[in-house]
C-alpha cells in the first residue's frame, strides 16, 4: 500500500565557552577546579552542571512525547531490508528473500521475523532522500534536519528537545547517548552543535550488555557522604550570595545556585541510580530485548524514558556497523537478527507498558546501499546511495502500519512521495512538541532558525 498526497552565520563545529560559569570564576578569583569539585559532581563534567541553565523559549506542549533513536551507524542497506526487489536481477537482489508481515503491501527482509509480527506498531518511509552520501554529512543531516557546513553545527532533536522544553527540575538527564557516534572528520552528530556542550547528552560509552556494566557517575564517592556534600552545598550558596550581592546584574549570578542544586540532586539521585541499573531488569526481559548491545541499549532507553529522560539516542550495530562496502550478506545475517529482535523488542515492552503512545521511536541511518553489488575481492557489497532510502518510525503518536512512498524496480530512483531529510525532521518536530519556527541564538548571539526547512508529513499525523 502506496500513500499519496500533494507535494507539498557562521560558528566552528566545538566553539570556546565564554558563558557565566567562567564571568562567576573570574569574579571569585577561583578556578574551575575549585569550583566544581562538590564530591562526583566532577566526574560529570560542566555539561551537567550547565544541562539546567534552559532559558524560557517555548511553550510546554500539551503533550509530553519522549524519544528514543537507534542510530544505524553506517548506512543500512535499504534493498537488502525495507524494499527488497526479489524479481530483480540476481547482481541488484542479492541474496536474502522478502517475508510477509501483519501490514498487507509491508513485506521485510527474512531476517526480520520479529519485526514482522509487529509491523503494525511502526511505519516505513520508502521514499527518503538526502543532500549527501558522505558519513558525518549525512549522520549530522538526519539527526537534526538540518545540513552540516563548515560554518554552522547543526544542533540535534535531542539537543533541540533540551533547548525548547527542559526548564523544570529533574533527577535525571534530558539527553542521554549510548554508546559513541563521534565521526573522526565531522565530529559527533547530535549534538549541541551552535547551541553549545550544555546541550549535549550525557554518554555512556560501556556495553550495557556486559557483566561489569554500570554508571557510577551518579553516586557519590565512598569518600564523600551526602552529608560532606551539604557541606560543600552550603559553602557554594553563601559565594552564590555574596556573587549575586557583587553582581546584581548578572543573569548567570542570579540563578547559579538553582543550577548547582538541581545538579547535586542529580548526583545523589536514587532515581538516576536506578535508571542506569539495567540488572534490575528479570532475565526474562533482557533475553527478549537480546543479550547484546543493541538490545541492552534498548531496553535501558526504555528505563531511561521510564525515569524522565525525554531523548536516548543508541548505537545500533553489534560488531561491523551498516557500512557494508564488503560482504554486505554476511555483515547482515550478523547486524539485522539483534537490531530486529531489540526493535521489536522495544515496541512491544512500550506498548505493553502504555508508553508507546508518548514515546516516539526512530530507526534509520545516514543513507541507504547501491542497488547494484560492487564487485569487492573480499565479497561482494553495496556503497553509499543518498537518493532513495528506507526508515521506520512508530509511537509518539504517529500512525502506524503504513507503507509510504514508492521506489523503482532496483530501489536506485523514487517513484512515489519524495520525503525529503527536513520532511521527516518536521515530523519529528511535531510529535515531540517542537516548534520549527523558534529563534535560537549562538555562542556568539547570531540568530538561527531551528528547523529553517521541511513539511510534516501528513499522512504520518
């Protein structure tokens, strides 16, 4: 089933911070050692501290819709997966064969059993194209809608989530990531780009799926009891006063200390400390999400979002990544059975909960695969291809059990509802409650649209 409808300033990448943190240093005389050093609080970093510092900038929305991303890093082969051609030739098909699923016209790749069965719980864009197939260009472009330039880092959804709506205190992070995505040319996508590192996530870079997994960063040192810290609360509010009586005004002198005390509550959050204790967890449902990373990255977004944090972004590979240049069959008989056994792991667990509804969830990459098979010596595989691609998305009040848009017969051209990277940013946009027209200033007090481009896609809504 085919869905139609009408078609409808420059910053460096990692920009030096010159925020009131630094001002409320140098009027002190103190040092940014000195000044954090409130027990673990360190070991969080600034962007923890700063996470809090949201000004005023949009209207909550009537609805509160959390995410989760898994993020194909790589590029998934959409004609191996999403839009498979079986009457093809044999150097375009490949290897693997379609299967039916719940969604009459939905066929997936036969490695995607689960998927099928649940096909109804998301939807599938056939028909997405993007400006570029390079890595980084494209991650930065579909974490955000917006294209990367040597001036202007694009700031992620989760990032844009952060900076629209986080302004009320919580014992947990807005934005977490698991596992990293950094691209070594471009950097880390989904970030908080021209926004700056307050609105990055925290990331957990430890294998959730390990015996030893934990995330410590949210207890205190055994050296420091919560007491040593009410002490160390206490001496921080009286400079806190005497900045704010030198300082009158200075924004930053003003609400510092409110800052720094949800920041300590975070430290010593039990809620934070069970979030991150996925051993909490039966044996039973970790065995359903998969005992791999993928699938423990997912079913600790799921705690995640359950805690209050609004966005989780996950890496979505077990061992080669989605970049398939060689031995593109083998690398998916090893990548497609944990990312469909935790996706569909994770929809059902959510609806189940009856989280589904405020939880919308994204699988995708940064392009898809070259319809024909190269011609590699290792074995044969696919490169990068930006003009017609696959993703899937479902919760968070999108429809679902939808098929939209339409390639040829090679998945090489779209035939059928374009869906540009900035259609689907729009979408996202709206379910999270976003408004795309919000002015967003710079480090450097340049004004930004959030999302300059794009249509919803309506059909989706």
């Amino acid at each position: 089933m085919v869905v139609r409808i009408l078609k409808s300033p420059t910053l460096s990448p990692n920009p030096p911070r010159t925020e009131g943190l630094n001002m409320f240093r140098l009027n002190l005389g103190l040092n940014r050692r000195e000044l954090l050093q409130v027990g673990s609080l360190s070991a969080l970093g600034v962007n923890l501290l700063d996470t809090f510092r949201q000004p005023a900038q949009a209207a909550q929305p009537k609805k509160e819709v959390n995410c989760i991303l898994l993020w194909l890093l790589g590029g998934p082969s959409h004609i191996d997966m999403y839009d498979m051609k079986p009457e093809a030739p044999s150097e375009i098909r490949g290897e693997l064969t379609p299967i039916s699923t719940r969604v009459p016209g939905m066929e997936l790749c036969e490695l995607m059993p689960n998927l099928a069965a649940c096909a109804d719980k998301f939807s599938l864009i056939r028909s997405m194209h993007s400006y570029s197939p390079t890595h980084g260009q494209g991650d930065f472009h579909l974490m955000s809608g917006n294209k990367l330039t040597p001036a202007i880092n694009p700031p992620g959804f989760g990032a844009m989530l952060t900076w629209q709506q986080e302004r009320r205190p919580r014992q947990t992070p807005p934005f977490v990531q698991v596992g990293k995505l950094d691209s070594p040319q471009y950097g880390d996508p989904g970030f908080g780009g021209y926004l700056g590192r307050t609105y990055d996530p925290f990331v957990v870079e430890r294998d959730p799926n390990s015996s030893s997994f934990a995330v410590n960063e949210f207890s205190p040192p055994d050296s420091v009891s919560v007491e040593r810290l009410s002490d160390r609360q206490q001496l921080l509010t009286a400079l806190d006063q005497y900045q704010a009586r030198k300082e009158k005004q200075l924004e930053f002198a003003k609400t510092h200390e409110q800052f720094r005390a949800r920041a300590l509550s975070m430290v010593t959050s039990q809620r934070a400390k069970n979030a991150f204790d996925i051993a909490q967890e039966s044996d039973q449902v970790r065995e359903q999400y998969g005992r791999n990373r993928v699938g423990q990255g997912l079913l600790l977004a799921r705690r995640l979002v359950e805690a209050g944090v609004r966005f989780v972004t996950v890496k979505g590979y077990v061992r080669y990544g989605w970049d398939h240049h060689p031995e593109v069959f083998p690398r998916l008989r090893t990548e497609v059975p944990p990312y469909e056994q935790g996706y569909a792991a994770l929809l059902n667990d959510l609806d189940q909960r009856g989280m589904l509804e405020n939880t919308l969830v994204i699988t995708a990459g940064e392009f898809g695969r070259t319809p024909r098979l190269n011609n590699d010596p290792r074995a044969p595989g696919r490169d990068h291809w930006n003009r017609c691609f696959s993703l899937t998305l479902g919760g968070g009040g999108i429809k679902t059990g939808i098929v939209l848009g339409a390639s040829d017969k090679h998945a090489a051209e779209i035939t059928d509802r374009p869906v540009s990277v900035p259609d689907y940013a729009a979408t996202v946009y709206h379910a999270l409650g976003l408004n795309p027209q919000a002015e967003l200033r710079t480090l450097d007090d340049r004004p930004m649209l959030a999302l300059p481009e794009g249509k919803v896609i309506t059909e989706l809504i």
